[in-house]
C-alpha cells in the first residue's frame, strides 16, 4: 500500500512569507503528527491530529499551524517565516494517537527560508 | 517531562552485533518504547517496539528491564547498510496529554 506522501518536496521561501505543507497518510490511518528536523535541535514534535482535532502539541510558537480534513490529509502552515525555520519537516501517520501505535514516516519536505 | 538520553555515535565493524542503549528514567506506565532507522534526507523508519521484557522482529530485538527505565536495541550482524542513526522514541505523559520525545539519536558507523 502506498505509504506517507508529503509535498513538496522541497520549498524555497523568503523571510516573512508563509508556507503550507501537505501530508496524505497512509490509507486507514486517521493520526497525523508533525515534526521539525534540524542538525541543532533534532526531531522536535509539533503538533498531532486525530479525526481532524488537535491532540497534541509541542512547544512552538503560534506562527506554526496545522489541520486535519475529513479523509485524513493533513496540512502545516508557518506564517510570518524566520530563517531558523529552515528544517526537515516531517510527517508521520498512524492507526491512533500514543507510543502504543507505530508511526510512519514520509520523506519529508525540506524549507529554506532564505 | 520524560527524556531520553542515547550515546550520540558508535562504531562497528561488520558482522558483529551491535548493542545501542536509551535511557528514559521518566517513562510513565503506559508508554511504549519505539524505536526509528533514518538515513540522510529521509524519514525515521519503523524498527521494533516494545513495553517490557524482550521483542524480537526480522531486523532487530529489543531488551527492556522490570523497571523500563532503559532500553537497549539490539542488530544482529550488522552491515554496511545499517549505517544510519537510530532514534529512540518514549512516550511523555504530562497530564494526560501524551507528546511523543524523540531522543538525540545515535549515529551508527559500520566499518568495512
């Protein structure tokens, strides 16, 4: 079956604009998560969706946002873009919301803020 | 809030089997411990996961003691693609709302 896909892939952005990233999970799964990636800070969380309701959310500022539609897709908006939000931004889906459920993770879509 | 703390890098050669531990003193009961593969530009990918005792998959085996304050992953002769960095993942109850940690991961080396 076809797993997380993300895009784009990779995005150039200038500082200041906003940008929305676009995760479709895997068939069936109803979790989105969605985390920063970079080389200083690692894999951060930001936030999770089930059944189109935020259930977590880690510790980033308001500028950072996300929803989730009726069939799952999930989408992450970052307005007002600073350099320090250049990152890796991943997406991961699963059957529920917990360590308990195995998570799967697309490639990925690489911002440079700029 | 529950962290995790994991070597930053270890090197193997070949064959050998490779032992990578993560300790999460704060686990809550009913978390669970996962943990990720990931190469360069790439998603972490699912490895094995586990509550207590031992799980084994086709890839790798997990040991967890009584306590579950530490985990310890471990590959079955390794090879040169197993080069990556491993991640381990705890849940963090605080409460109620569970945010899943990733550690600092382990960057793993295979030598030729």
């Amino acid at each position: 079956k076809a797993g997380v896909t993300q895009t784009p892939r990779y995005l150039i952005k200038t500082r200041g604009q906003q940008v929305t990233l676009s995760c479709s999970p895997i068939s069936g799964h109803r979790s989105v998560s969605w985390y920063q990636q970079t080389p200083g800070q690692g894999l951060q969380f930001l936030f999770e969706y089930f059944s189109e309701t935020q259930r977590n959310k880690g510790n980033f500022p308001g500028r950072f946002s996300g929803r989730q539609f009726s069939n799952s897709r999930s989408e992450m908006n970052v307005s007002t873009l600073e350099l320090g939000d250049s990152a890796l931004y991943l997406c991961a889906s699963s059957l529920g919301t917990g360590s308990r459920y195995g998570y799967t993770f697309g490639s990925g879509t690489r911002l440079t803020v700029v | 809030l529950a962290k995790t703390t994991q070597p930053i890098s270890m090197d193997s050669y070949e064959g050998q089997e490779v032992n990578i531990t993560c300790s999460h003193n704060n686990i809550a009961t009913n978390d669970y411990i996962t943990w990720y593969q990931q190469f360069p530009s790439q998603g972490p990918r699912f490895i094995i996961q586990g509550y207590k005792t031992k799980v084994t998959n086709e890839v790798a085996s997990l040991f967890i003691p009584a306590d579950r304050k530490s985990s310890t992953l471990s590959l079955p002769r390794v090879s040169l693609s197993d080069t990556a960095v491993y991640y381990c993942l705890v849940g963090d109850t605080n409460f109620g709302n569970e945010k899943l940690t990733f550690g600092t991961g382990t960057r793993l080396t295979i030598i030729p």
